[in-house]
C-alpha cells in the first residue's frame, strides 16, 4: 500500500512537472528540479521567484469588451471585476511581501484570454483568479449569489450558459481566436487531465476556500463550488479559478456590487482566501481582513445591536443583564445565532441552513438568518457553540420584543 502512493506520488508528480516543462523548454534540468520540489509539497515559487508566491489576479473582460451590462449601460461588468482586483491586489502589496503579485490588466484595456493565460503561465504561478460578475438574461428569474468555477473538459448542461458568456470574448479576437480551436480526441482529453490532475484538485482546494470566504466572510448567497470548460482556466497550468461574484442583473446585488463598499468587501473575502491559500502551501501566514460591518446584521459576538423583531430599526443596546435579559421599557432582550444574511429571500427548508430550523429577518431588501433564542448571554453563546461546526462564522445578535 505505501509503495502504490509513493507510485501515484511520483506518477502525479512526472505529469505535473511535464506540463510545466513544456513552458520553458530553455531550462531542462527544471524537470529534475520540480519533481524534488512538488514530491515535497512545496509551490513552483519555491525555486523560480527566490520563495515569492506568485499570484496572477485577471479582470475579466475590458476595454471594447463591457462584459455584462446592469440596470443602466454605465454599470457595467468590467468595471465591477477591475475595482474588485485592483483592490485584493491593493491588499496583498499591503499585507504580504512574500507574494509577487501580477494583473492580466491594470486599467480598462481588452485582453486576449489567450494573453491572460500566457502572462500567468510565463510567471509560472502559483494561483490563477479571475473575477468575473453574473448575469442573466432579462426576462428570466432572479438570482443571487457568488459562484466559484473550475476546469473541467466535460460541459455540463447546468453550466452551459456561464460558459457561452464567459467564452463569448473569443468572438471579439477575429483572427486570433483560431488559437482556441479545441477539439481533441477522447485519447488526448485523458492525458490533458492526466497532466492538470495536480492543478485541478489544487484549483478545487482553493475555489472551497475563496467560495466559503465569500459566503460566510462576506454574507453572500451560496450558489457553490461548480466546473465549465472556461477557455481561460483550460489555457493556465496552475491551479486557476473563475469567480462569479455577484448578479448585475439582479438589483440588489447590482446595488451591492457598484458601491464602494460593496466592492472592498468582496475583495477582503478573496484576499483572505488567498492569504489562507498561501499559509497552507508556504506555510507563512499574513494577516486578515475584516468586511466592512452592516450595522443591522453583521455585529461582532460581544458587540450585538439590538433590533426590533422585524429588523426594521437598530439602536444602541443598553447592556443587558446575563441573568434576566430584560432592558428598560418593559421590553425583553431576545438573543439570537446569527448564521446567514444577503439578498436572498430562503426557503426554510433550503439546503444552506444545513438542517437547521431558521427565523428569516427583512430590512431593505436584504436579509438575515438566525438560529434559536436564548434569555441570557450565557445561553445564547452556548447556542452559538453549537452550531460552530456547521457555522464557524456564526454570531450572537439581540432583539427587543
């Protein structure tokens, strides 16, 4: 049994070096050197940028290419994507000297998914992120969520639209896009996921990690961790991952993603997917970002506001007694688990709440999820002990009734 994984080891090992043997034919004794290096776990990093992890963050779309459009034509994705990236890229020359950080675009110019690829591959990354905003067409139902795509050679139907949307770029690349012509046979579509085996299943490891940071760091909607046959993750040969962060075809998250704010949240929760990322492939951790708190929903466990039972005003709570939960005014002090909140409206058997029987909460088109209700402080933190398997991010907010 040892000899049959150090055999996979080293069979997973040959594949991965290959590939990346291909992309620099100028230095064969690389394939020695990478078989030491991936047998021992470490990142290409670790001997092509003097131990720099190095990140490739990729706007999607730009310049004559808008992306999708929102409710008016100067919303438009490619800004969206760009002001997310410029600002995780912000984050991590802040926080990380360790990373060596490279963008496919820096400003609002088109870029060849081909180019996005090349750039990334001639860095020999370590991580790929493309960030890219949903979209559905206008007469059809609302959505909203964050999805997180890898590679896969096999389209699935349910994915089917992403993957003509995101792949459409190729028809503004005119002559260009012979490059993109692809269509193997089934014998070089198992060598071509013999070769990626390392790099999907990192690809996977990372689109877990970023996809819970969006969910529970920045109270998005989970959509999930999903496959396509996306042109410009099929082209990298790094672990890579395409980001849809949000619907600019649904009002509340156009709202959401064309402020500001809206924004700077996003980019923390990939940051520190990214920053986790790198600890568990380097070792060296860096320091992580909070989200820009909702005073109605997103308060610390010890620092609750309080709220009225339907979340339609917040006020400073007076601090409450841990033995009788009661405030001045006759009211009572309610406490309350906190485990979701976005713009989705849940079914109370919705697979998200993982079992759980939840109370929904609406203030200004968004909403809140809590779990239980406890007298005193004391029992609500054991409510919240709970959970903490199924909702690490969960906390402890107060109501008045």
């Amino acid at each position: 049994m040892v000899f049959f994984s150090l055999f996979h080891k080293l069979f997973d090992c040959f594949f991965v070096t290959l590939q990346r043997f291909y992309i620099d034919m100028r230095k064969p004794l690389h394939i020695i050197i990478y078989i030491v290096v991936l047998l021992f776990g470490l990142p290409a990093s670790a001997i092509t940028d003097g131990g720099q992890f190095v990140v490739v963050l990729d706007a999607g779309h730009g310049g004559k290419d808008p992306g999708a459009i929102g409710s008016k034509s100067t919303n438009r994705e490619k800004d969206i994507n760009l002001g997310i990236t410029l600002e995780v890229g912000r984050l991590l020359k802040a926080n990380c000297p360790d990373v060596k950080l490279i963008y496919t675009r820096s400003t609002d110019v088109f870029v060849e998914l081909g180019r996005r690829a090349e750039i990334a591959n001639k860095a020999k990354a370590d991580l790929f992120v493309s960030i890219h905003t949903n979209a559905l067409p206008k007469n059809a139902r609302k959505a909203t969520g964050v999805q997180s795509y890898t590679l896969t050679l096999r389209t699935a139907s349910t994915n089917l639209a992403v993957e003509k949307r995101e792949n459409s770029v190729i028809a503004l690349e005119g002559s260009a896009a012979k490059k993109y012509n692809y269509n193997p046979s089934p014998e070089s579509n198992i060598m071509f996921e013999l070769m990626q085996d390392h790099d999907m299943k990192e690809s996977v490891n990372f689109a877990k990690m970023v996809q819970s940071e969006m969910v529970h760091t920045a109270g998005r909607t989970d959509m999930g961790v999903l496959q396509a046959n996306l042109a410009v993750l099929r082209l990298t040969y790094m672990p890579s991952v395409l980001l849809e962060v949000g619907y600019i075809s649904t009002p509340s998250e156009e709202q959401f993603l064309m402020s500001t704010s809206g924004r700077q949240t996003m980019a923390k929760s990939i940051y520190n997917a990214i920053v986790k990322y790198k600890a568990q492939k380097t070792g060296k951790e860096s320091k992580l970002e909070k989200t820009v708190p909702d005073p109605a929903t997103e308060q610390p466990e010890e620092q609750n506001a309080s709220v009225s039972e339907t979340a339609s005003a917040v006020t400073p709570p007076a601090a409450p007694s841990a033995d009788n939960g009661k405030t001045t005014g006759g009211k009572k002090t309610v406490y309350k688990v906190q485990v979701l909140a976005g713009g989705a409206k849940l079914k109370s058997n919705d697979k998200q709440f993982k079992g759980l029987t939840c109370e929904m909460h609406e203030k200004n088109g968004r909403y809140t999820y809590t779990y239980g209700s406890a007298t005193t402080m004391d029992e609500a933190k054991k409510l919240r002990r709970s959970i903490l398997d199924k909702f690490p991010q969960a906390f402890i907010v107060t109501f008045e009734e």
